[in-house]
C-alpha cells in the first residue's frame, strides 16, 4: 500500500525559506513521477514541481527559480525547498506519486493517483 506523509509545513514570514519533506513507502516502481501540489482557499490545486525517476524536473511558473524539487532514493523521500516565500504562496501543500507515462510528469495529461494528507504553509505579510 502506497503511503505518502507530508511535514514541513509552518508559519513564516515573507521573503523567508521553508523544506517541506514526503516520506513515500509502499511503492516500488522503477520508473515514476513525483510532485508537489498545493491548494489555496477559494483556488483550485495547482502543480507546483515535478521530478520523474531520471531526475527530470519542471515547475510552475510562479514558482521557478525560487522553489527546489529534489528526491532523495536512499531514503525515498521528495523534498521541496522554497525560498523568498511570498503571501500568495500560502496555502496546503501535497505530496503524490505514480507510475511514469509517455506524458511529462508536469503535463496535464498526466494522472497521479497517490496522494499525501497535506502539510500547510502560511506566509504572513
């Protein structure tokens, strides 16, 4: 059985730094993809980042060049580092994971269905 656990999630200020972590056990496939994605009140979810089992990474605009996606395969744990944290980035932040496709990870064609419980983030202004 496939379970992701999120942590990490605090209250900071703008302008500071946070490493949300997701322990996955469970899941044994050698070729996957793993991502962050995050929920606003009031906003849909939204992809975040994405790393796949080559180390391929992609991210959301918002979030490029301030956030950091990064799996660690001895401890199968996905780590996500976001610094210079603004008020909009504020929201539940979720962990998922599934087998790779013909799609990119970050493409909206592709499906995850393993999901974590969420950690949440709160930027204050």
């Amino acid at each position: 059985q496939v379970q992701l656990v999120e942590s990490g999630g605090d209250l900071v200020q703008n302008g500071g730094s946070l490493r949300l972590s997701c322990e996955a056990s469970g899941y044994t496939s050698s070729s996957y993809c793993m991502g962050w994605f995050r929920r606003a009140p009031g906003k849909e979810r939204e992809g975040v980042a994405h790393i796949d089992s080559d180390g391929r990474k992609t991210y959301a605009d918002v979030v490029n060049g301030r956030f950091t996606i990064a799996k660690d395969n001895v401890n199968n744990t996905l780590y996500l580092q976001m610094n210079s944290l603004k008020p909009e980035d504020t929201a539940m932040y979720y962990c998922a994971t599934d087998h790779a496709s013909i799609v990119s990870c970050g493409s909206s064609l592709y499906t995850y269905n393993y999901w974590g419980q969420g950690t949440q983030v709160t930027v204050s202004s």
